[in-house]
C-alpha cells in the first residue's frame, strides 16, 4: 500500500498506551523535524533557501534553541537574516503613509484601515509562517489519512482502535472534520458511534483519576492506594490540550 511508512509509526503509536495516539505521532514528528532542520540539514543550500523564506513560529525558535546545536541555529539565522533585510528595504522604498483625518485618529486597532498599512501587514506574516510547523502538518494529515484507511480494511487495527484511551480534544475534533470526507455513510454509522463511546469512556477515566488525587491529600486517605492518580495531572492536560507538560527539554544526542 502506497501509505506504508505510516502505517508502522501509526501502528505503533495505538500500542504505545498513550492518551492520544496521535499526540504521541505529532511530538515524534516535532522531535523529528528539529532533529533534521539542526542536523546536517543545516548545511544544505535548498533546505536554508527554504527555511529564510518560511522561519519559524515562536514556539519553535524557542523548542531550536534549548535543543543545543547552535552553529546550526546561527547559520540559518543568518541566512534568514540577509534574506529580511533585503525584503525589508523593497517594503520600506514600496510604502508611503496614508493621509490621516481625524476620523482616523477615532478608529480601534483593529479596524479595516490597518489592512491599508503594507508594511505592518508584511510584518505580521513574517509570524504566520513556520518550517517545522509546515513539516509536522503535512506529515501529519497523511497520518490522519492512514488512519481512516486502516480503520475501514485492516481488522487488526480496528481492534488497536477499539483498545486505545482515546483522543485529546484537539485530535477528537480533527477525527471528526476528517471523518466527513473518508467515510462512507454506511461506514459512519459504524465508526462514529466507536469514537463517541471512547471519549466518554476515557474522559471519565480521567476525571476519576484527577478526582482520586485530589481526594488523596484528605488525611483520611493518606494511607491509601494511589491507583493510577499519580501521573493524572499530566495526562488530563494532555486529554485537553494535546501536549505532554511532563515532558524534559529536548535536546541533541
């Protein structure tokens, strides 16, 4: 099948006891991503002429620095950095004020008069665009479309599915939008009612255990079992935000 290396990651990641098995995909895809763009790739003329036109969101200019290569991270700075320059002299020789009324001097910051001003439009989509996000996106989707393949013709996986703890929020609601286009209504009908009965399921699972740690710090139960309530402040964050708080710096080998 043409989607074969996702379907061993994916395959994986529904085994691997995780919350979210697609949280568990999304962070190896990030680590991945990091992992090239600060590897050899750093050395590469194609991937820097793709990285100064693209950068990087402020998450992952943070997520590059504490990972530990910084020549790396120098030399696509500053290749970012010639690139901007040059953009910017084009936007400032290209710009002239608008003439300004004192109906002007009235209007919110937010108002269609902002979207007249090129040059703080062109500073604003210097933060919309990112090379690792991009990466994690693509990648990402195509997992998504692997999982619908295999839930409608792969027995075996249909039981990986019907095992696992559930989404988070976000991937719940991916699944859903993702569902409308790669099933059938016949399939639907199956599928959905299987979706619904895990989030139920494991959002109650999860309230119980962040409810038993809570009732744990009553005196009365001080000798009692934890149960699976040490690690539920963690894993109810991730049930809600798909990210993993628990999680060390990643950094380079």
């Amino acid at each position: 099948m043409k989607d074969t290396i996702y379907t061993i990651p994916l395959t994986d990641a529904f085994k691997a006891d995780d919350e979210c098995p697609f949280c568990f995909i999304k962070r190896k895809l990030e680590q991945d991503a990091i992992s090239f763009i600060l590897g050899c790739a750093y050395m590469e003329d194609d991937i820097r002429e793709v990285t100064d036109h693209m950068g990087f969101c402020k998450e992952h200019y943070k997520k590059m620095y504490e990972y530990g290569n910084r020549l790396g991270m120098a030399l696509m700075l500053h290749t970012h950095y010639v690139k901007l320059q040059k953009e910017l002299e084009k936007q400032l020789e290209a710009f002239s004020p608008s003439k300004s009324s004192l109906l002007s001097k009235f209007k919110t910051k937010n108002s269609p008069s902002d979207s007249l001003n090129q040059l703080s439009s062109w500073t604003k989509m210097q933060d919309q665009s990112c090379y690792i996000c991009d990466s994690i996106n693509k990648n990402f989707e195509r997992y998504m479309s692997t999982f619908f393949h295999l839930i409608t013709h792969n027995e075996d996986f249909k039981k990986l599915f019907t095992s696992c703890k559930g989404f988070c929020v976000s991937h719940f609601g991916d699944l859903m939008a993702m569902a409308e286009t790669k099933l059938s209504s016949k399939q639907k009908e199956e599928f959905y009612p299987m979706l619904f009965s895990k989030m139920k399921e494991n959002l109650k699972r999860i309230e119980g255990d962040i409810s038993w740690f809570i009732d744990k710090y009553d005196y009365k139960n001080s000798d009692a079992d934890w149960k699976n309530s040490k690690d539920a402040i963690p894993r109810g964050v991730q049930k809600l935000a798909g990210i993993y708080v628990q999680d060390p710096t990643f950094k380079e080998k």
